[in-house]
C-alpha cells in the first residue's frame, strides 16, 4: 500500500523517465529548498526512486539525505522522515554507513522538545533492525519510558517493541522494567493495555519466556476486565508459537476461557486464538483437547455463531495428517459431531461441519482406509447440505425476483456496504441472508468438487446433483454452479457430455436477456460447453448457439469466449471470434497480438479440414504458424513465451510433415542393388532396407531435438502455472515417445521407453487429461508392431501414430493467455564503460574484478514457486580478429549462487586475461527455486574488455 500511494504520488508530480542519479540529483535540490512545501514534495519520492532502484549506493545516499533533513528540520518535516523510513523497512539493511546514519538521527533525542524526541524514538524503532545492540538507544528508551508527556511515552513504547524484537539484550533487560510498570499502581491503564503487547516478543530465552507466562496469568486472574483479558490472551498466543514449549498450556487455557467466559467477545478471542494454534501447529493437539472442543460445540446453550466459529477451528486441524489419522472413523467424536451438525438450520454451523467431514473424506480416500460404508455416510452428508444450499439459493433468487424495484435497490445499496460483517441470523429475514447465501453456496460446491478431485469415481453423482436443478422450468442460473460445474469438467474427459442439451438449452434462454449481469454467466456456460465437447467434433448446435451469443455480447466478452475456445481446442470457433475483433481495437499490439491468435487457430483448424490428405493440411498450417510468429513479434516483444510457444509447434509440424514424407518413399524407393555390400561394410542389418533407415533415424533425432527445445522452454517458464508446466513435460514426452518408436523400428538396438511422470496422470486438468489420452492412444498402435523390422505394416504403424497426433486438437496452456505471477531480475554489472558501446581497457596479467548486484522483482504475489536463490554464470571468450568467438585457451566460466536478502543480491568475480586481445564477458543469471530446480530465464549482461 506505501508503494501504491508512492507511484500515485509520483504520477500525479509528472516525474520523468530518468536514471538514478539525476533522480536523486532532483530530490537533493528539493530537500535544500527553502520552501517547507518542496522539502516535503521530494521526502515523499523518495520511497518511490527506492523501489525503482533498490541499490545499496543509492539507498546508502538517499538515507544520509534524509537523516541530515531530520536533524536539521522541524518536526513536520520529521514525521515525513519517519513515514520513508517505515514504507522503506525492507531496504533498511542496504544502509552502509549505519553509524553515521544513527549519529544523526540520534542526535536530536537531546531536543528540549518532547515531540521530536518521540518522532526520534519511533524512527529509531523502525531501523531497530540494523542497529538491535545500541546501547545508547536502549537506555533513551528506558529514560523515556518514565517521562510525563504521553507523546513521548508512547513513542518509547512503539520503539521497545521494536527492539525487543530484534534484540535479546534488550529485551531481557526490559522484562523487569516493563512487568514492573504493568503492576505498578501509578501506570495508566490505558498505557499497560499498550505495554502488555510487548511482551510477545520476550522469548528469547526460556528463563525469560517462563517469567513472562507466569506475568501474564496472573495479570488475567488481577484485571478480569474484558479489554486486559483479550490483550493478554492474544499476548499469550503469540508467545507460545514463538517458543513453542507452552503450547499445549495455551490451548488448554484457552478452552478454559472458551467454556467458562460468557463474554462473547472473549469467546471469540478464545477461538482466533486456537484456530491460529491449529493453523501453525496441529500435531501440538492432542485427543483430549480435541474431545473438549468438540463437547463445547454439541453444548444446548452455545450461540449459533459461536459454534460456527468453534467448528471452524477443525477445519485446519483436519488438514494435518496427525489429526485425521485418529478421527476418521465413524465412531469418533469428532465425526458423529460433524454428521449431526451438518443438517443444521444454521447454514454457517453444517457449511464449517460439511468442511470438516471434506477434509478428512479426502484423506482417507488418498490413503485408502476408509470403509465403503463410511464413505457412503460422509457423502450423503455433503450431498444433502450441498442440496440444501442449492434449493435455498434457488427460493432467495425468487424472492428477490417478487420483490419490486425499490425493494430491489434498497437492498442492493445495503449489500454494497462494507461493515456488513455481523453474523446471520438464519430465522431473520434480513437483507444480509441474500449475500451470505452466495457463501454458503461457494463453500458447498467447493467441498464437491475437492471430494470429487480426490475420488473421481464420486463426479457423475455430483455433476448430476448440480445440474438437475437446471433441468427445471424457470431455475435462475447462479454463476457459482457454472464455476463449480467448469469445476467438474476441468476433472476428468467426458463428465459433462452427457448434459450438453441442458447446457446449450440454458444459454439460448440466456441469451435472449441482454443485460450486464448475465454476461459472466455466458462466459463460464461457454466455456462449460467447450469442456463438455473437448475432444471431439464440434457440434452445429455449439456453433450455433455460441455465434448467436457472439452477436448480443461485447467484444471484451467475445475475447474471453475465442480464449476458453483456444484453450479447449475449438479452433473453427476461435478463428472467427479473433477475426471479427482484430480490426475494432484501438492499439497496434493489441491489433497484432488479435491477428496471431485468429492465425493461430486457422492454423490448427487446417490439420483437420481435408483428412484424406494430411501432408496438404500440414504444409497448409505451417505455412500459416509462419505468419503467426511474424503477427506475434510485431505485438510486442514482451510476448517470449507466446512467441516461442508457436514456433516450437511448428517445428513439431514440420516434425510430423517429414516424417509422413519419409514414409511415402519407402514404397517409391527401393533398397539400392548394393545393400548387402552396404551392410557387411558397415555392421549394421538395418541398412538392407534401404534409403529409409538413414531418413527414419535422421526423423527420430529431429523428434529428440524438438524435445529438448520444449524443455528450454520449460526452464524459462518461472511464472507459469503447474498446468502450463505439465502441458509442456506432455509435449516433451510425446516427442520423446515419438522418437523411441522410430527408433524401435530403424534401430538394431533395444532403447528404453521414456518414461511418463504419475503426477500428470493424477493432477492434471482437462487439457492435460487430453494429452494423456492421447499418448495412451498411441502406446496402443504401437503396441500391435514388435518384430525389429521395416515393413509396411511398421511404416502404417508410424503413418498412424503421426495422423493421430496431428489431428489431435491441441489445447493451448493458459501461461499462453495468463501470467498469474510476474517475477523478473533487474542486473547491475560494474564497472561500466565510460562510452556505452566502447570496451573496457586492462593490462595483461592483471586480475579484472566483475561485481554484479541485482534485485529480484515480483510483479504480482508469489502462487507457485518463490525465489530461494540466484546462480549467477560468467563466461569470458577471445574474440578473433573475424570477430569469431570459438572455444579457445583464453575462455573461462564461473558459476556462484547467492541467496538474495530482501530481494536483493550481489557477487564478485575476479577474472585474469593472459592473452592480449579483445574479451567478451557474458554475466547471465538464473532463479533457483524453493525445491532446488534451476530455471534459466534469460537475464544476460555482456561486457567487452581489451587486454593489451
């Protein structure tokens, strides 16, 4: 949020493009300005030109800058200081000159003025990461914690807490003095709620932990006040997941409170701070405190709400193993509670129960130790409540629909309030029900489909379940069952099939209200339709219901409908969605970048548009991927992944079209008269046949050259998803398939199969699902040829794998269309040239030291895989008089990995040149993930030396 005001600020002021130096240079100029108004002006850029260029130079400037503007200026100008220094806090670690830094800040705590004293107090605090061991700092601390003005008490305090929790000194140092102001008589009220929250941070040590325990429990027993009880227990929880020993006592204290206090407000207190001890720590439970919670959620006199809230505190545990393992069946407590309580009235009571009978469905399904029996209970539990949410989401909808239009309006402007955050009553017919009721509904349809993923046998009773109440006369369409019916189909090939009629019924009678609110609910019917269809011809009726959508919808709709099309492989209906909107878009890149994909699928619409003459189709579709990659790097030259993508296919194309070529010559071109000389002269039987066997194995390494492109491709792609990446391991492997099975017929020598990864059988979506199909497909053609032979019946064998993978329709990943995270490197290599283009001029013999810094970037939070570490790779080549760079003596490579530290990394290498001549340094960087896996995506830097 600081960097979004920064970058709003900034574009407001109209600063320029410009480097780091001139930044700096202009915010220099306003920081001296007379004016308190341009002082202030250039303060608050500076979190802005941080972010922007996150180097420890700069940074080490800009914070001296600041300090100096602290220790000359007023207190407005302070307070500002203060704010860069807490929006800054990650860069703080990049400070060199730390003491000169705190000197002059430190400088001003002499001020006569309270205020500044607290300014400089807190400011203190919000570095306290870099200077935790200051002894001076410490005793201000202390000094101004016995001060009479509240500002700067309270300042001290905000600085105490900051420290303690760095610093372990201090905060031993501090446990006494602050226990003793929390007891003592004269301290504020007020003031002791304010210092009871520091002590979450005194576990350094167990000596310390214990005293503190030990404080806090008699301070609930002193001041049972509401207020000193929540502080302290949320104190208390804090500080038992910090040392983790005094766990367990901190559940049992909390239930104690749970079941004892009747203050609502303490009661959820009590349960926030359980559900965190079950979030973090699940195997700290043990059977006895579970068995307690659960006779406290089947209590007659508990408030609905609060037993919702209670039961929620499962819903983490039973993610655990540790807990599921012992509560899974039936006859445990904790079930026959969860059963009961999943037919409540109380929609938020059975929605919490359904969750947790979810969650320890699908481990005993993934374990497999669960009874057919007990299964059959669990999922006549969720069936009911998901059929109950339905039915009742169906009545609200009615209501609403009998309601007149300023009923309608009064409640949607009390939807649209933002502290609507009271529990639902369910007797009540409050306005709140209608959008609670839409929760209610995610979470039933999401515990659907999270059972029917892990047992996919289940999915035909549920998608039945979902789409039955489609099936009537005037059933309003949510858009929640549209996602969880994608949901289903996204599972496994061929669920929502049979439903197609209701589905393309139910678009049609949609399509004819044209109105803003049911334009998501075409997308996701579309797109239910293109699952339900994938993988086959497409229908008439799909063709026509959706052009007739098409035409009533925007083009921002029609984009999103030719994307699912693209994506499920409806290239016939994609082409034209991407043709009618190419020229009705105002950008050239985006003209580009609608022309490549409308090329794109006329592309793979051409492989299937003739199939009695696949080699026509083929020569017709590559001819056009041309014109594809062309649109595409005229789009933009951002689109990397998207460029490469396509021209990878077709190369794959071209893979395919001389192969089938290859195996039309065999029957054209007969073995020569000299084979058998041919044969004793080279020791290899397989030459007897001829002209072919050199050309099917030259197809097979041209098979395994495209393979090891597709894992290139693979290992530039950081930010995709994990079906992006399977999609791109399936490819891999098909060509890898594809090339033992030529080879299994132009090669003497036994090779083994390559070898498919389990996970992608099991995770994959529908796309993936697809494409394992398809190699399923293709093991059994290959299956029906054995003999080491080159046969007819061998090459139709290949002639037919090769048909089958062509006309495939191939379903683009959605990395294609999607970068769900962003993650980019910024490298900063010196020295530089003094002239960009000039080399760098070094003596011969001398060592040549290279220091490359660089900061990581992350354009959207992290989803995936994050960055644990950079390898940084530096090569020198000689470059010849032909400006030739070929492996000579003088070329040398090292590799170093570094772990960044608040995005932030830097290395040195030390080169020597021994030859006189002109030197080329490539600098090139590459992400190492949290699982160890290396990822090359293409961050290079390249420096020219001349050794004289």
């Amino acid at each position: 949020m600081p960097a979004l005001r920064s970058a709003i600020c900034e574009t407001l002021l109209g600063e320029p493009d410009q480097d780091a130096n001139s930044a700096l240079i202009e915010l220099d100029k306003g920081l001296r300005s007379s004016r308190v108004g341009e002082q202030c002006e250039a303060i608050v850029r500076f979190p802005r030109l941080i972010e922007k260029y996150p180097f420890p130079i700069l940074i080490n400037s800009s914070f001296l800058k600041l300090a100096d503007v602290f220790r000359l200026g007023n207190n407005f100008l302070r307070l500002w200081v203060l704010r860069v220094c807490q929006q800054t806090e990650k860069h703080i670690d990049k400070i060199l000159n730390i003491d000169e830094f705190v000197r002059r800040i430190y400088s001003v705590i002499h001020s006569n003025d309270p205020v500044a004293r607290g300014l400089t107090l807190r400011t203190l605090g919000s570095v306290a990461r870099i200077i935790p061991e200051r002894g001076q700092v410490h005793h201000s601390i202390r000094t101004s914690l016995d001060s009479h003005n509240a500002v700067e008490v309270e300042s001290a305090i905000y600085a105490a807490a900051q420290f303690a929790a760095q610093s372990k000194s201090f905060a031993v140092s501090m446990c006494s003095k602050i226990s003793n102001m929390i007891r003592g008589i004269s301290t504020d009220v007020v003031m002791k709620l304010e210092l009871i929250p520091i002590l979450k941070h005194m576990h350094h040590d167990t000596t310390t932990a214990t005293m503190v325990r030990t404080l806090c429990t008699d301070l609930l027993e002193k001041y049972p006040a509401q207020d000193f009880v929540l502080v302290t227990l949320k104190t208390l929880n804090q500080l038992a997941l910090s040392i983790l020993v005094d766990v367990p006592k901190q559940i049992e204290l909390l239930l104690k409170f749970l079941i004892e206090d009747k203050r609502p407000l303490v009661c959820k207190c009590a349960i926030s701070g359980l559900y965190q001890i079950a979030k973090e720590g699940a195997h700290f439970w043990s059977e006895q405190t579970i068995n307690n919670l659960v006779s406290f959620c089947q209590s007659l006199n508990v408030d609905n709400s609060l037993k919702a809230d209670a039961i929620s505190v499962f819903i983490p545990l039973t993610k655990s193993p540790a807990i599921c393992q012992f509560h899974y069946s039936t006859d445990s407590l904790l079930i026959k509670m969860c059963i009961a309580e999943s037919s409540s009235l109380h929609q938020s009571v059975a929605g919490n129960a359904v969750k947790v009978l979810t969650n320890i469905a699908c481990y005993c399904f993934e374990e497999e130790i669960m009874s057919e029996n007990d299964a059959n209970i669990l999922k006549v539990c969720i069936q009911s409540y998901l059929l109950s949410v339905l039915s009742a989401g169906q009545q609200q909808f009615d209501d609403i629909r009998n309601l007149s239009n300023e009923e309608q309006i009064l409640i949607n402007n009390i939807l649209k309030l933002d502290n609507i955050d009271e529990p639902m009553d369910v007797d009540g017919a409050t306005p709140e029900n209608f959008d609670k009721g839409s929760n209610y509904l995610r979470d039933g349809l999401r515990s659907s489909v999270m059972l029917c993923k892990a047992n996919k046998s289940l999915i035909p009773d549920f998608v039945s379940l979902v789409v039955k109440p489609l099936q009537q006369d005037g059933f309003e369409l949510n858009p929640l069952i549209c996602e969880a019916i994608a949901a289903f189909g996204g599972i496994l090939p061929g669920t929502l099939l049979p439903f197609l009629p209701v589905f393309i019924k139910q678009l049609t009678n949609l399509n004819k209200n044209i109105n803003h609110e049911s334009i998501a609910t075409k997308v996701l019917l579309c797109t239910v339709i293109f699952q339900a269809v994938a993988g086959y011809e497409e229908y008439d009726d799909v063709k026509q219901v959706i052009n007739d959508v098409i035409k009533n919808t925007d083009l921002w709709t029609n984009y999103k409908i030719g994307r699912a099309a693209v994506r499920y492989g409806h290239f016939y209906i994609s082409s034209r969605i991407f043709g009618s909107l190419n020229n009705r878009v105002g950008s050239e890149q985006m003209h580009f970048w609608l022309a490549a994909l409308e090329t794109i699928s006329t592309a793979e619409s051409q492989l299937t548009s003739n199939p009695s003459n696949l080699l026509g189709n083929l020569g017709q579709s590559i001819s056009t991927y041309y014109r594809a990659i062309a649109a595409l790097k005229a789009a933009s030259l951002m689109l990397i992944f998207q460029t490469e993508y396509t021209r990878l296919r077709c190369e794959l194309l071209q893979c395919f079209m001389r192969l089938l070529s290859t195996c039309n010559s065999f029957c054209t071109t007969p073995p020569p008269a000299i084979a058998s000389a041919i044969v004793q002269a080279t020791r290899d039987e397989m030459q007897s046949y001829g002209h072919i066997t050199n050309q099917l194995r030259k197809r097979a390494k041209e098979f395994k050259g495209c393979a090891d492109l597709y894992w290139r491709l693979y290992q530039s792609a950081f930010d995709a998803d994990p079906n992006t990446l399977y999609h791109l391991q399936l490819l891999q492997h098909l060509c890898l398939l594809m090339a033992h099975n030529i080879e299994s017929v132009a090669v003497p020598n036994k090779c083994e199969s390559p070898v498919l990864d389990s996970e992608l059988e099991k995770e994959g979506s529908l796309e993936i699902q697809l494409i394992v199909k398809c190699r399923q497909e293709l093991l059994e053609i290959m299956s029906t040829v054995k003999e080491k032979a080159i046969t007819h019946k061998h090459i139709r064998s290949l002639k037919k794998q090769a048909s089958l993978l062509v006309t495939t329709p191939m379903c683009f990943p959605r990395y294609f269309f999607q970068t769900l995270q962003s993650t980019t490197i910024t490298l900063a290599v010196s020295p530089q040239p003094r002239v960009n283009g000039e080399p760098i001029t070094v003596n011969m013999g001398s060592n040549f030291v290279v220091k490359v810094e660089g900061v990581v970037q992350h354009g959207t939070k992290a989803k995936f895989r994050k960055v644990d570490g950079i390898q940084l790779t530096i090569t020198s080549q000689l470059v010849t008089r032909n400006h030739d760079t070929r492996p000579t003596e003088g070329n040398l490579m090292l590799t170093q990995t570094v772990k960044p530290h608040k995005d932030f990394f830097a290395s040195e290498f030390c080169l020597s040149f021994n030859q006189g001549s002109q030197h080329q340094v490539h600098i090139e960087a590459a992400l190492i993930d949290d699982t160890a896996s290396v990822w090359q995506i293409g961050v290079r830097n390249t420096l020219t030396i001349k050794c004289h």
